[in-house]
C-alpha cells in the first residue's frame, strides 16, 4: 500500500518532466529534419551523402556514443548528422575546420538547424589542434586530407568500443590503409556500407 503511494507520487512528479523533455526533442526533431529538407542539394561538392549521414547518426545513436570529435567541418553537413544522434545520446561534438568562410557559414548552419548547443566548432588547423585535445572519446569521424597524424593523436584518447571513421579511403591498399589495418588495438572494416572505413578500438 505504502510503496504504491509511493510510486503514484513520483508518477505524478515524474511525468510533466518526462513530457516535457520528449517534446522538446521531437520540437528538435522536426526542425532539423525541416533544415535539411530545405537545404536538400546546395551542399558544398565533398560533402557526405546524406545516406552517409544516415550511417553516422545510426551508429552513434546505436552505441550511445556521446564525446566526439570531427575534423573537416566544411559547411557543416556531415557535423549535422553527428549532433542530431549525440542530442538524443546526451553528447557533445567538437568539430574543426581550418578555412574562415566555411566555419562562420557552419556555425550559421548549426544555429540555424537547433543544434548550436551540442557543437564547440573550432577554426584551427586540425593537424596541430587534434594533438591538444584532451580525451576521451568514443567517436571520431575524419573527413578533410587523409592523413596519420589525426589517427597518431587520438588512437590512445579513444575509450574501448569507441570508433575512428575515415571518409573518402579510396585505395584499400594504399599506405594510408596498410596503416589504418596494423594500428594496434583497433580493427579496421573498410566494407561498412558507406563511404569510409570504420576503426573500433577493441576491447581487449
Ligand atoms: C571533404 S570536406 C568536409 C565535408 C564535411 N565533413 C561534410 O560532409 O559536410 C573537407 C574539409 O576539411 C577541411 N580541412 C582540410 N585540411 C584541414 C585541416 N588541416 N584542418 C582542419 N580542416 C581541414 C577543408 O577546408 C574542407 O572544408
């Protein structure tokens, strides 16, 4: 009797805040959807394609992924993708882009779209940047020149189960590849479904 009292009190207390936050995200929901909708086909060429951002927003939103890290914003599409899962996981992006232009019109485009509170958007030179990041981090999506350095910076700052997405590996053979297949503690997938190879930090 005690306990159902109990329970009936904290329903009644519970629920306004339970409602109250599945509105907002649907609120979110709708407005983002409605941005990339209208902005269907006016993204820079080397954007992702949107069944890519697809891939993304499953995967983080599948793992619960919430500390991430993009290098090579451009305009801002791909980072979209990102930050719409971690709204719904409770993370947060930083995301890094070396070109002025390209970053202001990315910060407009996340504010634009509802996101601007899950994005710290960074103008820098990730080569340098990447190296003083303090981790961890349980996704991080490359998508600007293919490079080692980015993988050397945070291989050890990504926790167990975390994930280090290359965009654009065209030469599954190349030397950017054989690296990416003998980086110990990680397993690379370059057949994933979408336009990049996937790293997962193993958990053993
Ligand atoms: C292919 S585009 C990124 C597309 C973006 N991820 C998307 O899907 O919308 C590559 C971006 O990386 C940026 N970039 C290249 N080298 C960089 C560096 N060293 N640091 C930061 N950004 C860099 C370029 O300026 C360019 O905007």
């Amino acid at each position: 009797m005690k306990s159902s009292v109990i329970f009936l009190l904290l329903s009644v207390w519970f629920y306004p805040l339970l409602s109250q936050a599945s509105s907002a995200a649907a609120e979110l929901d709708k407005k983002v959807q409605s941005f990339l909708d209208q902005r269907k086909g006016t993204w820079l060429r080397g954007s992702i394609p949107e069944s890519d951002g697809k891939l993304l927003f499953d995967i983080i939103k599948k793992n619960k992924y919430t500390r991430a890290v993009e290098i090579g914003t451009s305009t801002g599409y791909s980072s979209i993708w990102i930050a719409w899962a971690l709204s719904k996981t409770g993370g947060k992006l930083i995301t890094i882009e070396i070109d002025k232009g390209r970053q202001q019109t990315a910060v407009a485009n996340f504010k634009e779209a509802g996101l601007s509170g899950y994005i710290d958007a960074r103008l820098a030179d990730a080569h340098e940047l990447v190296y003083q990041l303090d981790g961890p981090f349980d996704f991080v999506f490359m998508d600007a020149d293919i490079s080692t350095d980015y993988v050397e910076a945070t291989a050890n700052k990504i926790v167990k189960g975390g994930v280090f997405i290359t965009h654009g590996v065209r030469n599954e053979t190349g030397d950017y590849a054989n690296y990416l297949k003998c980086l110990q503690g990680f397993e690379t997938d370059f057949n994933t479904g979408g336009g990049f190879c996937i790293s997962i930090k193993k958990p053993k």
